[in-house]
C-alpha cells in the first residue's frame, strides 16, 4: 500500500469530505453508489424484503411482524443447511413460507376447536406476516379446470388412479394452488 493510499483511507475514515483535501484525484470515487442506488430496476430476493420488512418492525416496535420475520430468517437458514446453499433462491423461500403457513393454520384450526381463541388470533396474526410473501393460490373455479385438464391428461377414469392426477396437477400447478382443495375436487370428479 502507497503513502497516497494510506492517506485517501484514513481520510475516508476521518471524513469523506476532507479526503479530497488531501487527495484531490480521489473524487470521482467518492462519488459511488451503492448498487440498489445505482440500479432502480433490480429486484430484492425474498429474503431480502424479510430482512428488510424485521428492519422496519425494529423502528415502528411491531412485535408481531417483528417476531415472525425472525422466524421466517431462522427458517430460510436452516432450509439453507439443509440444502447446503448459501442462500435460498425465491422459490425454496416459498416452499419454507408454505410450510410455514400450512403450520399456522393447523394451529389456528386446533386453537379454535379447542377453545383457545387468543392463541388462534395470535397465530392469525403471524399468518398474515408470513403471507405477504406468498402468491395468492388460485381459486376453486380455476383448480377445477386444471383437474378437469389433468384428468383428460392422464386418462383416469376412477378415484383408484387419484395419484397420477395428482402427480399431473403438482408438476404444473404446485405453487399456484392448494393442494388440499385439488385433492377434494379430485376426489368429487372421479367416479
């Protein structure tokens, strides 16, 4: 490292301002940006927006959204170990979200029958956390038509060959709809 360098960093450590004093050739650097700055049309990754969303709760003291983006980070690092990844791309991230999603409202469901109806508002509430990063499912009417499609497909012609319809339906639709509502239509269709 140069004497002209040493001085340009501990200047920029003093103050960026008083680095062009010292070195006057270093201004066109100390005009970078940062790249979001830079480029206004890239795209945050799902969990950057959760990291962004935790930041965010942090100033307003948002409990609720704040305890679950921690949770939501937990788990996009413990899917990361398991996929030895250094980071999940968007779709792992919606497979960790519906997971987590499913749970939530399995425990609504078992709050609710059970008469517990604070935990099931406090699970509520972490659901709607968890799904502002999940795409809306289709609706029954269109689940209909792609098992109406996945049936022609496959051919079936009794509920004894449900798998293959269901297999069919998973490999073109799985994050655009709810499989449980797929497996009920499925069910009412085949005779």
């Amino acid at each position: 490292m140069n004497v002209s360098s040493r001085i340009l960093l501990l200047a920029l450590v003093a103050s960026p301002r008083s680095a062009k004093a010292f070195v006057p050739h270093a201004a066109p650097f100390m005009q970078a940006r940062p790249y979001f700055a830079s480029h206004p049309t890239a795209l945050a990754s799902i969990a950057d927006e959760v990291m962004s969303e935790m930041k965010t709760a942090m100033k307003a003291k948002d409990t609720v959204t704040l305890s679950t983006t921690r949770l939501i980070r937990a788990s996009f690092a413990n899917a990361a170990i398991e996929l030895k990844a250094d980071k999940l791309t968007d779709e792992q991230a919606q497979t960790v979200l519906r997971k987590m999603a499913k749970s939530r409202e399995d425990s609504i469901e078992m709050y609710a029958s059970n008469n517990a109806e604070e935990r099931a508002d406090a699970e509520r509430a972490e659901l709607a956390v968890i799904e502002r990063w999940l795409p809306t499912l289709a609706d029954e009417a269109q689940t209909k038509i792609w098992v109406d499609e996945a049936i022609a497909a496959t051919g079936a012609t009794s509920k004894k060959e449900m798998g293959k319809v269901m297999g069919a339906l998973m490999k073109d639709h799985k994050a655009e709809m709810d499989g449980n509502l797929a497996q009920k239509l499925v069910k009412e269709t085949l005779p």
